[in-house]
C-alpha cells in the first residue's frame, strides 16, 4: 500500500 493515486483512476491504490 501506499502508491500513488492518478486522477480518475477505479479508486484501487497502485505501487506505479
């Protein structure tokens, strides 16, 4: 946890 979020994303929390 603790990815970044990209705008309009589905709300999951990516490592990207």
């Amino acid at each position: 946890k603790g990815g970044s979020k990209p705008k309009g994303f589905s709300g999951q929390q990516t490592n990207k």
